[in-house]
C-alpha cells in the first residue's frame, strides 16, 4: 500500500477529478430544455418503446394541455412544484382533471431526468398531487342524485326512445342500464362475446374514439364477465332480432353485437351521446352522459348489492362517484326503513 505522501495524495486526487471530468464530458445533462422540448422527446420515445396507440394518445393530449397552461417555454430546470400548482389551479378546472395533469406531467419529468434532460431533481421530490378533500368534486348526499337516474327517470327516457322511434338509441340506453358497461365496452362489444347459453357477457375490450380502434381493455379489473339477469336476458333476445331485421334492411353484415347500420362497423360514440343529451334534457330536464346510465346501473345494484359486489360487475377498483351513489342509496333505505319503523303505533 503507497505512502500518504503529499505526492501520493495529489495524484490521487487529480485521478479522482479526472474520472469525475469524464463523467461530466460524456454524458453532459442540458441545462436548457423547455417543458416543450421535454414533452416533445418524451412523446417521441412512446413510440421508440412500443407504446399501444391508445396509451400514447392518453399521454399526449394530457401532456401537451399541462405543457401549454404552464407555458411551453418554461426551463424545466427552473421548474418549482408552487408554480405549476399556480397555473393549473388558476384554469379552474376540477381537481381530478388537474391531478391527470400532474400524473403526466410527472413521467415526463421522470423520464427527462433519466435521460439526461434537465436535473431538476428536487421537483421530482416535492411535486404531489393536490389534495380534493376540500373540493367540490365529490358530489355529497344533496346533489349526488344528479349522477344517475331514478327509476321513473329511466322510464321517462326509454319511453321518449320509442315513441320517437330511436330503436338504436333505446337499445344502447337499456343495455347500459342493465349491465353497467362503459360505453366503450359496448362499441367494441362481439355478438360472439354475448353468451346467453352461459348467461355471461366476455368483456375483454374498449374502443377509442381518439384512435377510431379497439383495443385491450381500459385496466386489469376491466376484463371481466358479467352475469346475464332475466331482464337483460330478454333485452338481448329482443336486441337480436331487431338487429338481424336492421341489418338485412341496410344490406350489412357485422360480427359486432352493437353495430352502425349503415357500415357495420363501430357505431358513432359522439352521435349516441348526442341524441342522449336531447332526449334527457327534454324528458328529464337536463343533460346526462353514458356514463351516467353506468352510475344508473349502479345505483339500481346498491338497493341489494354490497360495494364491493358493484365494483366487480362495473370492472373498477375504485370509483368515488360510485361510493357516493351506494351510501346515498343506502341512506334513503334506512330512512324509508325508520319512516316505516316512526309509523308503526302499540299504543294510541
């Protein structure tokens, strides 16, 4: 072992600041990078990695609305957790989409760091998602109701199908009421995933809009099999034959359980949407979406199911609109339940 000789110390320090030096030199971290020139790489790289489609579309559009409300010119370097919160908060959007924001945001940056692009490692450190304890983003037990339909309302809005004859229209809403399937699920839905021998539905698929295709489903809770009830047992007999008459009309032919009558392809998610946009805000008095049929669906389960029997068949693990809907269906049976038990007199 050398002497720690002044000499020797030297040497071994100037080995020392050498191999640091080459370090530095091969492989220089740039100093920089805008948030723009980070999400572009980033994006790129989706690509190089073999990323589904479907997922890249996802990761752009929330990574480039960040990007551009945070200012595309930004330093990354120059990034602090406070200023980001600044610019998303300001936009006064709800928590939850904010919080997507972050998500996105926070791969990117990740993988910036990675690969040399910027070494803001103290953002990595600090920026969290924001807190939706004081938000309004969960609807409470006043206006929660608001997220699905009443049993009269659900009447009301098939009934307005008929009588305009909307058959496809009536048959897409009744289906998503009684199974609680997205929207999606039954665009890329096969008549061969439909089986009434087994009484179940094979759910394996979602369609995108974005990308015009279908693809694996939305997560791993999303694969799943849904048990077919008498009701909707007989929907689908009735759906059926409708469908085989609608098509030999049209001259079509499709492996699809839900197709477009025209094409035979995916049916229009934007058209559907739209004629359930008009026949709600006429017979109910306001607007709602498909995915509010799902919410329906899990409110008609929440009279005689347990939460988490609900997130099985809707295929989530966790859903706070759901949660909210179960304990405020809950909640009115124990008060139709005390009302029955207030009225009840021994003694006169």
């Amino acid at each position: 072992m050398p002497k720690a000789s002044p000499q020797n110390k030297n040497k071994a320090t100037r080995i020392l600041q050498g191999k640091i030096d080459k370090l530095l030199t091969a492989s220089p971290v740039k100093s920089d990078t805008t948030l723009k020139e980070l999400a572009d790489a980033y994006i790129a790289s989706l690509r190089q990695r073999k990323r589904k489609e479907s997922t890249i579309v996802t990761e752009k559009s929330y990574i480039y609305r960040c990007v551009s409300t945070i200012g595309n010119d930004v330093l990354v370097d120059k990034l602090s957790p406070r200023y980001i919160y600044d610019q998303l908060l300001a936009t006064g959007k709800k928590i939850s989409t904010i919080n997507g924001y972050i998500k996105y945001l926070k791969f990117t940056l990740k993988w910036g760091v990675k690969n040399d692009y910027h070494s803001n490692h103290d953002i990595l450190l600090k920026l969290d998602y924001i807190s939706e304890e004081n938000s309004d983003e969960i609807p409470n037990v006043h206006d929660i109701s608001n997220e699905y339909l009443e049993h009269d309302e659900i009447t009301k809005l098939l009934n307005y199908f008929i009588d305009n004859n909307h058959w496809q229209d009536y048959y897409i809403s009744y289906f998503l009421i009684l199974t609680g399937m997205r929207i999606g699920e039954l665009v890329a839905l096969e008549d061969s995933d439909v089986d009434i021998k087994s009484k179940t539905i094979h759910i394996t698929k979602t369609y995108y809009p974005s990308t015009k295709h279908a693809t694996s489903a939305k997560t791993k809770d999303s694969i799943r099999d849904i048990h077919i009830q008498p009701e909707l047992l007989t929907l689908i007999k009735k759906l059926r034959l409708w469908r085989k008459e609608a098509m030999f009309e049209n001259g079509i032919k499709s492996t699809l359980f839900m197709p477009h009558l025209k094409t035979g392809g995916y049916f229009s998610y934007g058209t559907y949407n739209l004629h359930l946009k008009t026949a709600a805000s006429e017979v109910l008095g306001r607007e709602i979406t498909p995915h509010k049929l799902r919410h329906t669906h899990a409110s008609i389960l929440a009279e005689t199911m347990s939460a988490e029997q609900i997130s099985r068949r809707l295929g989530h693990h966790d859903d706070k609109i759901t949660k909210a809907i179960y304990i405020h269906i809950t909640q009115k049976m124990i008060q139709k339940d005390n009302a029955a038990v207030d009225s009840i007199s021994i003694i006169n």
